[in-house]
C-alpha cells in the first residue's frame, strides 16, 4: 500500500517535524538550563556570602557580554583547518561552576589551571569567586586566547567604571589571572593545585595522554574532569554529580592525588 501526500499535507508534516526538533532543541538548551540554574540560586541563597556570590555573578555576566566564543572556535578552527571533533567549544555555568569548585575547597595560596580554557570563562570564575594565588588558562586556538587576554582589560575597565569597594577588591584577583597560548599536553602542572579539565570530546588516546601528564601532580592536588574518568590508583573519586555547563547536564568527577 502507498501513501501519497499532497503538498500541503507534505508541508504541515515538514512543519510540524520542524516544531518538534526546534522544540526539543529550546527545552534541553534554554528553558531546563534555566529551571536549573534557578534551583541552584535558590540554594545559594541560603550561603552565608550569598550578596558576594551575587554580584560576583553580574560582574562575571557583564565582562563576558556581547561576546561570542563559539562563533570564534568556530572561525579559527576553519582557519587553521582544524576538523577534530576535539575542539567542539562548550563553557562552563557561572553559580554551577562555583558550586564544582566549592567542593575542592581553594586555597589562597593554591594555583587553579583550567586545561582548554577557551576564552577563559572558568579562569574568571575562580579567580573571583575564591582568593587564590594564580588562575591559570591553557588554550591552543590563539583567537580563543587573544579573546581571553581581552577580557582581562575589559575586567579592569569595568572595575574603574563601577568605582566600588567592592569592585575594587577583584583588581588583586584580576592580575592573578593569566593564558597561555599552548597545548595543554606541554603545559608544566608542577604548581598545579587544582585542575579543570572539559574531556568530552577527547580521543581515547588524547585522554589517557592527559592522564599521563596529571600523573605529574603533586599529593593532595584535586582534578575536576568534564565526561570522562581517571581510572589509576594514584587519584581517588571523591565527588560525581550531574552538574548544569553550556549544553546541558554533565558528570563532573572531581579526584584527588595520593
């Protein structure tokens, strides 16, 4: 038997398969973000520093508007012509990122790494949202790294135009802030205390080459990992949750080095 579609029952079909995918598409990337990033507010309400945690959040929102880091991935990927899957961009949430790094309890006098930091959105975050001695990104595209040496001056010039006290008090934090432009494999972790690492889309083979290189850690350093895992004894799981970045909901596993 064969079924014959007009052109108009062929348009309503394409139409309406058009709705359900742009639907499903505004549910999983806009509207349950956002339900979710709300709960995670509504619990932070209740953090002792929840005002600091608040503006912080703003001033991170306000440096990074009428940016586009996709755009730019995607453009210097073409550039260079780059067509690993490797190097699909994602970012990290504001208050869900905080949360993550909540949990590794930072220093002051501690070093954070981010290892793939794009234009440096995790960088700022704890680099503002925790005293620390040095926020350190790593990012090989060096569009992504010009971007996110930018918004070092860019977070300077908001500071001097808010003209807070406590505006003023991220101007330490700012200077602790640095790129380089490499690949994350040459990068030396000697004074590494806290690791971030978006390992979704790495190969096999580039990710146990990172492990590899984690393995240079010093004890008690802490690595926060997107996706994959670390199977070796020397570093123990010691929180795996769903947590809220760009795309959706991902396992974040956060180890500790023996």
């Amino acid at each position: 038997m064969h079924i014959r579609y007009d052109n108009f029952s062929y348009a309503i079909l394409i139409l309406t398969l058009s709705f359900l995918i742009f639907a499903t598409w505004f549910w999983i990337y806009k509207i349950k973000p956002y339900l979710i990033n709300l709960k995670i507010k509504k619990q932070l309400q209740q953090h002792s520093e929840w005002r600091r945690l608040e503006e912080t959040e703003q001033f991170l929102i306000q440096l990074y508007k009428k940016t586009n880091p996709y755009q730019t991935s995607r453009k210097e990927c073409k550039r260079m012509a780059i067509k690993s899957n490797e190097f699909v961009y994602g970012e990290i949430s504001w208050l869900s990122f905080f949360t993550i790094l909540d949990k590794v309890n930072p220093q002051p006098y501690e070093t954070f790494y981010d290892l793939g930091c794009g234009s440096g959105k995790a960088v700022f975050t704890a680099a503002l949202f925790f005293d620390l001695s040095k926020a350190c990104g790593v990012e090989l595209l060096p569009a992504l790294h010009t971007l996110a040496n930018e918004q070092i001056d860019k977070a300077k010039s908001l500071i001097k135009l808010f003209d807070t006290d406590f505006y003023k008090s991220y101007t330490k934090r700012i200077t602790q802030i640095q790129f380089l432009n490499e690949n994350f494999i040459d990068t030396k972790l000697s004074d590494a205390d806290i690791v971030f690492i978006n390992a979704t889309c790495l190969k096999p083979e580039t990710w146990q080459t990172v492990i590899n290189k984690l393995l240079q850690l010093q004890s008690g350093s802490r690595v926060i990992v997107n996706t994959k895992r670390i199977e070796h004894e020397k570093f123990t799981l010691i929180h795996q949750a769903k947590e809220l970045m760009s795309w959706g909901m991902s396992t974040i596993s956060i180890y500790k080095v023996t």
